[in-house]
C-alpha cells in the first residue's frame, strides 16, 4: 500500500516569510495530491491539490509543486500571516475508483508575528 | 450551505454504553468515509461505503460498526466505547467514478469523550 512521509513535524516561520512542507509517496501508481489545513478543533480543509498531469499548481500565496520521478510534492505558503498557523497534512492516493488517501503525518505550522 | 454536517458536535459516554454519530451530506456525494483522529495525528481512516458497498480497513475494531440506509446519511456505531475511543470522529465525503478520484470534504467532527 501506499505510504506518505511528511517533514518537518513543525515548523516556526516569521510573519511574511515563506514556509515549505515536503511529502514523499511510495506508490507510483498515486496520482491525487491534496493539502488539507487544519485548525485547532476544526475540520480538515482542502486548500490546494494537484494532479500528476501537472507539475506545479498556485492559488495566490500557495502552491504545490510535483516530482513525480523522485515521488516528492511540496506545498509552498508565501508572504505567511498569522492565520496561516495550523497543522497540515499531505495525502496522496491513486487515480481510480475506490481508492482511499494516505495521509502524512502532518506539520504543526506557526507563524511568528 | 453547509455541505456535511456531523450530529452531535460534541458526545460524552460511558465506558461500554453504545455510541451513535451521525454524518448527513448535501453534495449527493456517492462516497462517504469515517476516520478517527486523535490529538496531534493524521485523520485515520475506518471505513467507508462506495455506493452501497462497505469497505472496512483491516485494521479496524469490531467495536466500530457503520450503516448507510441511503445517499445522504451515514451512521457510526461504537458498541462498547472504551477510553481510548475517545478522539474526533470526521466524517467526509467525496464523488468517485470509478477511474477518476475527486477531492474529500469533510465534516466538523464529533468529538468524543469516553468517561
């Protein structure tokens, strides 16, 4: 089955600097890559994902990168703000039907104002 | 306009009495999943239903039972809640077609506490 490493476990970025979370996935077969946001006691939000058709997708201060040779997928935040503080989480899966994702462990993101 | 919405918010229970938790979906979404989640960890999944099709993960308790009486709702039951079933429970949704994996949305969870 597929198996999803996220680095780091946390992260403390100063406000308006970037922050970046690496994924690495084992299952070539995986083709979905979405980045869930998490605040404390909230639900997970998806707030970017990409398919394996791309290399690099943005929406304003964040995007993914994909390297699907090496198995690796980044989410980039830039110009980082106070509300940007919450855990992330990486997942992956492949692209047919009935397939759950993997979730990274996560990343515990603060923004140092 | 919310889109999936998780009943109660909030469950406290006593050690061994059966707990329900309720999933309801506005997005006529054919998949829907249960995960677990425990502080400070990834969202781990339990089970989910393709269509009507159960899916149970290997690993998952018996104490952990589901039901799916039609498209919109699906059911969590814990039949004898022990103390370290206390977590979130999330449920989410998400439209599959069999060869095109689309995004999860998840509700607001159910917070579980076990006493």
């Amino acid at each position: 089955g597929e198996n999803v490493e996220q680095h780091p476990s946390t992260l403390s970025v100063q406000e308006g600097d970037s922050a970046v979370i690496k994924c690495t996935y084992s299952d070539s077969a995986s083709n979905y890559f979405p980045w869930y946001k998490q605040e404390l006691g909230k639900r997970p939000q998806l707030i970017i994902d990409i398919r394996s058709n791309v290399g690099e997708k943005k929406d304003q201060r964040i995007a993914v990168t994909l390297n699907k040779t090496a198995k690796h997928f980044s989410l980039h935040i830039t110009e980082t703000q106070p509300e940007d503080s919450a855990v992330y989480f990486c997942a992956a899966t492949p692209n047919f039907g009935n397939e759950k994702l993997t979730f990274g462990t996560g990343t515990r993101l603060t923004i140092i104002p | 306009d919310a889109m999936v919405i998780q009943n109660p918010r909030y469950q406290v229970t006593q050690f061994g009495k059966p707990v329900t938790l309720s999933c309801s979906q506005t997005l006529n979404h054919n998949v829907m999943y249960w995960y677990q989640q425990k502080s400070s960890q990834a969202p781990k999944l339990l089970f989910h239903y393709y269509d009507k099709d159960f899916n149970n993960e290997a690993d998952t308790p018996d104490n952990f039972q589901s039901r799916r009486p039609n498209t919109s709702f699906c059911f969590l039951d814990i039949r004898s809640p022990g103390l370290g079933d206390a977590a979130m429970y999330l449920c989410a949704t998400s439209r599959d077609l069999r060869g095109y994996t689309d995004t999860q949305y998840f509700g607001p969870g159910t917070r579980l506490t076990v006493l």
